[in-house]
C-alpha cells in the first residue's frame, strides 16, 4: 500500500511540475502576444497622430478626401468633422492602449 500511495505523490508532483511549466509557457506566451499587440498598437497611434498633424495644418480652402475601406474610392469630405473623427480614434487608441 505504501509503494501505490508514493507512486501516486511521485506522479502528481510530476503531473504538477507539468502542469506548472504548461501554465508558465502559456504565461510567456500570452506576454509575447500582449507585447506584440501593444507594439502595433504603438505603430498605429503613431500615425494617427500624423494624419491629425497633417489635418490640422491645412489650410482653409483645401479639400480632403476620404478612403472607403477595403476600396480604392475616395469621398470628398468635411476638414473639420474628418478632423474631429480622427481625432476621437486617436483618443480611442490611446485609451486602448494605456488597458493593455
């Protein structure tokens, strides 16, 4: 009875050591993920914040186009509520990053 029941520990402590490095390995890589994320995240604030420069450094008689998406066509738009609308996704996308 003794030998079954060390045989048993010995095998849950290796069940548990396995168990622990499948939980550590899916740790490290949801942290590479989350990293990634936050990398492209990063990216895509960074130009947000370029398009809003460049919006608002037009001058008043400009026209400004906007891309349908997953298209080639562009729409004649409003400066000012393109503006503002890139400017809310900016703001958006700094939100989503300071929860990651």
């Amino acid at each position: 009875m003794q030998v079954m029941w060390r045989c048993f520990l010995e095998s849950s402590k290796a069940f548990s050591y396995k168990m622990s490095s499948e939980n550590r390995q899916r740790t490290e890589h949801g942290a590479q993920e989350e990293h990634a994320q936050k990398e492209e995240l990063k990216k895509k604030i960074k130009e947000q914040k370029i398009v809003v420069d460049e919006l608002s450094t037009l001058k008043k008689n400009r026209t400004v186009y906007t891309q349908q998406p997953n298209s080639n066509i562009f729409f004649l738009a409003d400066k000012g509520e393109t503006l503002s609308a890139c400017k809310e996704d900016l703001d958006n996308m700094r939100k989503e990053y300071q929860d990651i």
